[in-house]
C-alpha cells in the first residue's frame, strides 16, 4: 500500500473544543485552568475580569495555545460596582423587557474594557456567567457591541443548544441540558450568524453540582461517546477550593479527571482532538 492510501486510510480525528469557565474567580481554578492548558486537555477559558485578583492572575495566560475570551457576569458580586441580579430576578426581569438596559450595556462595555487592557488582545470568543450573553437584551446589546469594537475580528460566541446525549445520564439531567439552551440560544445564534458570527456545534458538560449525579468520569465518558466535530464541552475545574468557592469539591474531581491519563487515553480511543475553536472557524471549508 503506498503512503498516500496508508494516510488515507487512517481516520480523520474529531475535532472538539473543551471550554473552562470562571478563569479569575480564585487561586485554584486559575492553576488548574493553567495546567490544564499546558497539558492539552482544553483549548479555551473564560474569563471572571471583575474578580478581585484578575489583573494580576491574567498574566498567566500570556501564552497559553488556548482561546481566551469573557465570560459575561451579571449575577455574581465580585465587589465591583454595576448591575449585579440574582439569576431569577435577572431572567424575570430581561424575559418581561423591564431590565434596565444602559445598565446592561455598560456591564457588557466595561467587561470588555477590562479583557481587553488586561489580557492584552481581544476576546477570541464571548459566553456568559450561567449563560447570560443569550438572555433577551443582553444578547442584542452584546451583539451590537462585539460588531462596533470587532468588526476586524469577531469572536465566536457559545451556542448552548445541548448535543445529542447519552442514556447513560440521568432524565433529570438530560432535561437540565436542554433547559439551559432553551433560555435563549436559538434566538442569539440566529442573530449572530446575521451578522457573521461564528459559533460551536452542539453543547455538553451541564450539570447539577448540587445534586446526586453519576461519577464525573462516568458522565464525561457519555459526553465524549456522542461528541461531533465542533462540539464544546464546559468544564469547571480547580487544583484546591476555599471555603467560599461554590461546588469546590466538584471542580476539584473535575480536575483530577480532565489531568488523568485516562482521559488522554478517553480521547484517543474516541478519535477526538481537543482544538482551538477559533482555528476550526477560522478554516476556509467552514460554513456559518
């Protein structure tokens, strides 16, 4: 057989893009995000700019082969000024049109502001603390941002819509999966592309933190056996978690799996590739 039949007949890898939210939020899930890139086993963050220390833990970033981009936060007080809403009063009040919106608009402007004099460059991509960025008004007032400031680069922006998932998980979970993206996905993808803007193809990696749910490795070996190309799977991992930090125990095994060797091993066998998902957007064959 000659080389070229040889290669053709190795099956192409499945390129796949793994997010970690909340990079900032504190120590731990900044060194586990950081480690975590440097051994391959993700290709994004998104980033907490208000958190307390973010302007001096950005600087681990510089670097790294991942996307970097906002992750937009309108619900958690990270003690800086601004609008700041507990998740259901900010659904009630974006769904029912009463948001105040100069409030919102100046949220999403000083964020950006932040990545931008912080990490340095511009935000490969933009997604929302509990997936904000696709609730009414603040996806229309972040999509007329990202046009005005990017219009030379637009970054790719986070579908929720979930992936088509495993039996293998809780009903309960699968529901949640599908909840998440009905709270607003269809809509802001469908004005994204009207405006050329990129997004993965399909969503994974939800789950309750707070309730009885399968072992994590079980849950991301369902996640991983119904991935596609271009899928994004959210992860939260941490090294070690205050006392403070929500679902600390959770993010700690998170890590602890996505660092094993049988999740390098996991993604062989599945033919998948953890790849940038800028470059996978960027490639001449893609289509919106």
């Amino acid at each position: 057989m000659s080389n070229a039949a040889q290669q053709a007949a190795v099956p192409a890898l499945i390129p796949i893009a793994v997010c970690a939210d909340d990079f900032g939020l504190e120590a731990g899930v900044d060194q586990a995000i950081v480690a975590l890139a440097k051994l391959g086993r993700i290709s994004a963050t998104g980033c907490l700019v208000q958190a307390t220390n973010f302007a001096q833990s950005a600087r681990a970033l510089k670097g790294l082969p991942i996307d970097l981009g906002l992750h937009l936060n309108l619900t958690e007080p990270l003690g800086q000024t601004g609008l700041r809403l507990p998740l259901g009063q900010l659904l009630w009040r974006t769904y029912s049109g009463l948001i105040a919106k100069q409030a919102v608009a100046e949220q999403i402007e000083t964020q950006l502001d932040l990545f931008e004099k912080h990490v340095s460059q511009v935000p490969d991509f933009i997604d929302g603390h509990l997936h904000v960025h696709q609730f009414p008004v603040v996806r229309e007032l972040l999509l007329q941002a990202i046009q005005r400031r990017y219009s030379h680069k637009l970054p790719w922006i986070r579908d929720t819509r979930a992936a088509p998932m495993s039996a293998q998980l809780p009903v309960m979970q699968r529901l949640k999966a599908r909840l998440i993206g009905a709270l607003g996905a269809s809509s802001l993808i469908r004005q994204a592309k009207q405006s050329g803007i990129h997004s993965n193809q399909g969503f994974a990696g939800a789950y309750d933190f707070d309730r009885p749910h399968p072992a994590y490795e079980t849950m991301l070996n369902a996640w991983l056996e119904q991935a596609a190309s271009h899928l994004l799977l959210m992860v939260h991992p941490a090294t070690q978690a205050s006392s403070a930090l929500a679902f600390g125990v959770a993010r700690i095994e998170e890590y602890r799996v996505l660092s094993s060797d049988a999740f390098a091993a996991r993604l062989q066998q599945r033919g998948l590739q953890i790849t940038r998902l800028s470059t996978l957007l960027a490639h001449p064959g893609h289509k919106i």
